[in-house]
C-alpha cells in the first residue's frame, strides 16, 4: 500500500481579506490535481495563521472553513507579526502533518513549485528552500536593498540562502527541530539552516501581487534586516571594537604629531582639527553605544522568557 504524503500549507495573514477568497480557489485546484495525481494525501490542508487582522480576515477563514474541506485556521491571541506568527503556526500543526510548505497568503509565490517540492522531500530532502531565479518584478531599489541584504549577512558570517525568503517545505522531523530554538528575537530565514538536515532548492519565479498592500513596507523591511543581523551574528560588536582600536591607534599618531609640531616651534591653532576630532569621536562613541546597546536590549527580552504566540483559537 502507497501511503501518500499529508501535506499542509502554513500560510500567514495579516488583513488579507482582498485576497483570500481568490487564494483559497487557486490552492484548492491545486490541491486536486495533486491528489488525483496521487502526490498528495486527501488528508492535507491548507492553513491560515491570522495575525491579529484588523478588518474580515478571520470571519473569512471561518466562513472558508465551513465550505472547503482543506481550509483550516489558527488566530493568534493578538498582532505578533509575521516572523512569530508563522513560526507559531508551524509549532501548532507540525505533529499533524508529514511536511508544511510555508508561503504568503497573496501567493506571489509559484504554488507550482510545490510538486518539485514534494518530489525532494520524498526523495530525503527535510527542508526544501524556495529560491527566486529572478527579481525581475521589485522595483530597482528593492532589488538593490535585497542583494545588498544578503550580501551584508553572508559577509556577516551568518548563513543564509541568497533569494530566499519565507517559502519553503519542513519536514516533521525538521520542525520539531526548530521547535528546540527558543530566541525570541526571530529571523526564520537565518534559524533554519542552522537546523543542519539534508536540503535542497528549487527555483521559481515571483509573480507581481494581484490585490491588497505590501505587509511588509520599507521599515519594516528594514527592523527584519535588522534583527537577521543582530540575531545571527557578533561582528557588529567586533566591527565595534576593531575600529576603537583603529581610533586610538590614530589618536596616538595625532599626539606625537603634536609633541613633535610643540618641539619645532610651530604655531599651530588647533582649531579644525579639535573640533572634527570631537565630533567624530562622539559619533562613533553614540553608533557604538547604540549597537552595543541593540544587543543588550535583546538579552533583556529573552531573560524575560515571555511567549513567542498564543493561539486564541484554532479550526480543525
């Protein structure tokens, strides 16, 4: 007897209800051919992780509930953002299915993609990464801020999958692994790999979103580059050190120039260059503190060990 694979989609929403009915009919298509392609059990779901909307989402995925046997739902107690969400989600259905592919309710990413996916789990794959093959539908400063992005990471040292995001397949095993990881400060995209099982990428490309708004605008696009950064690497702290040493290697050089200029007798007024010296100083001495002090704001909230979700109500 074939026993096929229980597949469910994570999927999180945030006043998404321009597209939810429309992203329920395509992923319920989808979901039959699978079937009948025998690729997928009948079992498998899709999932919505409300988010704390603010306008119909929820009652949406209620009414999607009643009338589609693949929708279910999970809302969360309150607004926790996309990162705790989805990661709320997965730690909520991980003991249900075989694997999840997590993705974005406006589906810019390709659900076709899913087959390979599935092809590479089964194959032995526990964490299949979607990697976009082009940015050819962001805008040119988006393009620029997200490679430059990745490129900061990797030279970071912290180990992330260029042109991936959040769409990627987890395997059972995967995500009770994950579930061990208890920062509250999360980067998804940088956790996972640190989770070490076989994985593989399958490329795709991203469509333009057909209704709604951004979920994620500039600034927070930025705080997300922020946390991946400050949550899976030191070398801001060392960056930090290394260029106070470089400072007060210069401010040695600058002393003997003086002591020397005091010796010959040269009039010197010492005005420019006091004044640049304690501004550039002061700056780096606030960007330090102000970094140093990231860190230590982050410390501060995982001592607290307060919870990262808290499902309020869950359809099944």
């Amino acid at each position: 007897m074939i026993i096929l694979t229980k597949l469910y989609l994570a999927i999180p929403c945030y006043n998404e209800e321009e597209v939810l009915f429309d992203t329920t009919d395509k992923l319920t298509r989808k979901f039959d051919a699978m079937i009948r392609e025998g690729k997928i059990s009948p079992d498998s779901k899709i999932v919505y992780f409300d988010d704390g909307s603010k306008d119909r989402t929820w009652a949406i995925i209620k009414e999607l509930h009643k009338r589609n046997k693949y929708v279910n739902g999970i809302k969360m107690s309150r607004n926790r953002g996309h990162q705790n969400t989805l990661l709320g989600g997965l730690m909520t259905i991980k003991d249900d299915c075989d694997c999840c592919i997590s993705i974005d309710a406006d589906l810019q990413d390709d659900i076709n993609a899913f087959d390979k996916m599935i092809e590479d789990f089964e194959n032995g794959s526990d964490i299949v990464y979607g990697v976009r093959s082009s940015r050819k539908t962001d805008t040119a400063f988006k393009r620029m801020t997200a490679q430059g992005f990745y490129k900061i990471l990797s030279m970071l040292g912290a180990e992330v999958v260029y042109n991936h995001a959040d769409f990627r397949l987890m395997s059972r095993r995967a995500l009770n692994a994950l579930s061990e990881f208890k920062e509250v400060n999360l980067f998804l995209r940088g956790l996972v790999p640190l989770i070490g099982f076989r994985s593989s990428t399958v490329e795709y490309a991203r469509s333009e979103r057909l209704a709604g708004e951004s979920k994620y605008p500039l600034k927070k696009m930025l705080g997300l580059a922020w946390d991946g950064v400050t949550s899976l690497s030191m070398k801001p702290i060392r960056m930090i050190t290394a260029l106070g040493a470089v400072v007060f290697i210069i401010s040695i050089l600058i002393l003997l120039y003086s002591f020397i200029v005091w010796i010959l007798g040269h009039t010197v007024s010492g005005w420019t260059s006091t004044v640049v010296s304690i501004w550039a100083i002061g700056g780096l001495q606030l960007l330090a503190i102000g970094v140093v002090g990231e860190y230590i704001g982050k410390i501060y909230m995982e001592t607290k060990q307060r919870p990262r979700f808290i499902v309020e109500e869950e359809l099944k």
